[in-house]
C-alpha cells in the first residue's frame, strides 16, 4: 500500500460523505426544520413589532 491508495481511499471517502450530506440536507423529514430555520430572522422582527406597540399604548 502507498500513498496513492491513500490517496483513492480518501477521494471515495469524501466523496461517499458528500453525497450523504446532499440527501440529508434535501431529506423531506428536514424540510419542516429547515422552514422554521429559515423563518427566525422574521419571528425577531415580529417581537419587536409588538413589543414597539405594546410601549407605544402604554407610553
């Protein structure tokens, strides 16, 4: 064994967790998650929102 087996050991390895990492990330059990995730900026928005109005009415 050298280093090219090396080498070819580590390419298909990588390659291998890439692909896992493609399905995982594209899985539709994930996709509920992601959408949550993806929505935060906007739920800290919306506090603030309401947090400004409740100050402005009790003033």
């Amino acid at each position: 064994m050298d280093i090219n087996d090396l080498r070819g050991f580590s390419t298909v390895f990588l390659m291998v967790t890439f692909i896992g990492l493609c399905i995982w990330a594209y899985s539709s059990k994930r996709k509920k998650a992601f959408d949550e995730a993806a929505n935060l900026p906007f739920a800290d928005e919306e506090l603030n929102q309401e947090t400004m109005q409740e100050e402005a009415r009790n003033g």
